[in-house]
DNA sequence: AAAGATACGTACACGTATGTATGTTAAGCA
DNA sequence: TGCTTAACATACATACGTGTACGTATCTTT
C-alpha cells in the first residue's frame, strides 16, 4: 500500500508528471522557439530527466504539438468562451474579444503560438500546421462578426471581411507583443487598434 | 590583363559576392530564423560555398549582424528617409511612415526583423540585441512624433508616448504579417490601425 | 508477498551544422 | 612572364541535441 501512504496512485503520478512537463515546455517553446528548445532542460525545470519525458510524450514534435492544443484549448476556454453568453451587437464582441486576448497575451504560455508560427512560416512542418489551423479558427471567428457586424449596422462597409478579420488579430497580437503586458494600457490600445480598424 | 578582359575588378568581384551572399542570407534568415539557418544553402542559393562566405563575413553570428544592419539601413532609406521633407503635422507623419512601412513589408527581407526579433526574444544575443537596437530606433522615432503631434494638437491626450509608440509599430508589424503583403488592403488598414490608436 | 507493469533515469549511437585548415584558381604587379 | 595575394573550394575536427536501448525504482495485482 505504498500508494496510500505516498497519496500517489500511478494515474495520478503520471497526470501531474505530464502537466509539469506540459508547462515547462510552453514556457521553453515560448522563450525560445521549436528548434532552440533543449529537451534536457525541460525536463529538469519540470523537475524531471528526458527519460520522463519520452515517456509521456512521443518526442520533441509530439511535445510541441501537445503544448500547441493545450493553448488552443487554454485560448478558447478563457478567451473566446467567456463572451459566449454575451448578445450585444457584432462590434462591439470583436472589441471585447480583442481586450480579453490583450490580457491572456500577458501570460508568458500566450507568446507559444506568436512564436511557433513565426518559426514555422513559410515550411510544412506538423508543428507549425497546427498553429495555423488554430490560428485559422481563431480568424474565421473573427471574419464570420466582422460579416455579421455588417449585416447588423454595427460595422460599417471596407476590405474583405476576412482581410479585415487577419488585420484584427495581427494587429493585436503584434500590439500585445510590443507592449509585452503594459496593463492596462495593452487592453484600451487593443480596443482603440480594432476601433480604427473597423472603421468604429 | 585578365581584369579587363573579363570586366571584373577584385573589388568589384568581392562586393558582388558579398551583396549576392547578403541577400540569399537575408532570405533564409527571414525564412528559417537564425538557428536554423544552413550556411552551405545559403552559399550555394547565392552561387557561392560556404568557403566563401566565411571568406567574406567572420561566421554566422556576424553574417546575421550584416544582415540586420542592412535591412536597417534600407528601411531607414526607404521608409523614413523618404519623408524627410514632409513638413506636414506629425499625425500625418505618423500615418504615413505606417502606409510606407506598410509597403516595406510586402517585400521578402522585411521579414528578417521580425523571425529574428521574435527567436531572441528573451534571450541576450549579440543578433537580438541588434535587431533591438534597430527596433528601438523605430519605436523611439515614433515616440517623439507623438510628442510632437500632442504639441502641436494634432493628437490628442492618451497613454504615455513611448507606450503608444509600441503599439503603433507593433500594430502595424502584426497586421502586416497577418495580411502578407495583400496589397492595397495591409496599407490602408495599416492607416485604420494607427488612426484608432492615436484617436484620430 | 511476489510477480508483473509502469514511471523514470542513464548511456550511447547517430545525424547535422559550424568552424577551421588546407588546397586551388583567378587577379594585381614587377 | 613569373610571383604574390586575394577569392573561393574542399576536407576534416568538433560540438550539440535528438532518439533509443537498457537499467532501476515505484506502483498494482493476485
């Protein structure tokens, strides 16, 4: 009954070992990037050898792909799930959506995807595919309001919608980045960018 | 007499070399980013071995350092120079530094910044620490326009100036990238960005 | 409690890319 | 025309990091 005594089951141990491995590894993917990132370093800032790391994880892409979904979820829980509820008008959620992305940029998991597509543009690497379908997700959501927003009046006529979508989310992810979590201001600016923007 | 004969001074062949050697860098590094840069691709992409590059520059580190002081002083030609004689408010300058650097983007070199801004990032690389050197002359550039712009009243009060500056450059930066030089759309909502976000 | 399974550590093989040392060709100069 | 130097190519030494094989410790099951 070792497992009693330690408050450890196997399931349990295996869980916390992969979520430790799970974060340093974000941190590491966002510091500094896919290909510069030391599997042995991970490892030992979670606290543990490459030997766990293999274990839990099929290798460095594996890794990096299972880093990229748990942001992706992580994104869509804080971000975009929480103005669900929310029924204003179509503007006015692209500028709430924008305001909560500038605060989950302050956290250091949110460079992961800035840094990963960086890296990845331009190749077909897994790796960077995943970014870019998150990234798509996140940018279709965006152009599907900016539509919606002129159906409603709330957005008046311009470029593309999707044009228009892409120019929101970088210019906030890039805003974000310079800003590197200046609260408040990298709320109100990220809100003021997409005003312009949207011709507001 | 060969020199003649063949039109093709030593001077004039090292300088060709060099530009030649420059620019494939100049496209790989904004492809790949530093670390993953393959010095024998880019020699061979210029015509070149990697014999001749380390005949030109002292190794990689230093060949990125030409790289970045390059693009830098092209944008400086291109984007800034060319306003010089402007003498219009410094709003308006602003936006059209925005409109410029805007078009500077849709080439391929302009990416070079960003990919090495962005694996630095952190870290403290003599290659970062350039590509820094050479943001904040941007950014500080841009902080003193504010200032001047809140002075003369052609922007009105908000944030602190070098905090608008960010965003404004960031801004621009991430929509550019986002937008991939389709143009005229990335110069026009570059415009957009920086009018919301100096409240214009 | 013993045997099996799982979590994790250690050691080594391998590929890759940089830097350097040495060779070869072309240009400047007597 | 022959010698010197610069431009460039080739060959080798080295370092680094990944992946994998294997060993050890901890947990589970009967």
């Amino acid at each position: 009954m070792t497992a009693a005594r330690t408050g450890r089951t196997q399931a349990h141990r295996r869980e916390q070992s992969r979520t430790a491995l799970l974060e340093s590894a974000a941190r590491a993917l966002s510091t500094y990037g896919y290909t510069n990132v030391n599997l042995e370093r991970v490892a030992r800032d979670a606290g543990y050898t490459r030997g766990a790391l293999y274990h839990s994880f099929g290798g460095k892409e594996q890794l990096a792909l299972a880093v990229v979904e748990w942001v992706d979820e992580t994104w869509h829980s804080e971000v975009r799930g929480a103005l669900r509820e929310h029924q204003e008008d179509a503007a006015s959620l692209v500028r709430e959506i924008a305001r909560a992305h500038a605060r989950f940029c302050r956290r250091d998991i949110a460079g992961v995807m800035t840094t990963l597509r960086v890296e990845f543009a331009g190749q077909q690497h897994p790796v960077g595919e995943a970014v870019a379908r998150a990234t798509r997700k996140v940018v279709d959501d965006c152009t599907r309001l900016v539509e919606a927003g002129r159906q409603d009046g709330s957005i008046p006529e311009g470029p593309p919608a999707d044009v228009v979508a892409r120019a929101v989310v970088g210019a906030v992810e890039g805003l974000t980045i310079y800003l590197g979590g200046a609260a408040p201001h990298d709320e109100l600016l990220a809100d003021q960018a997409v005003v312009g923007l949207l011709s507001l």
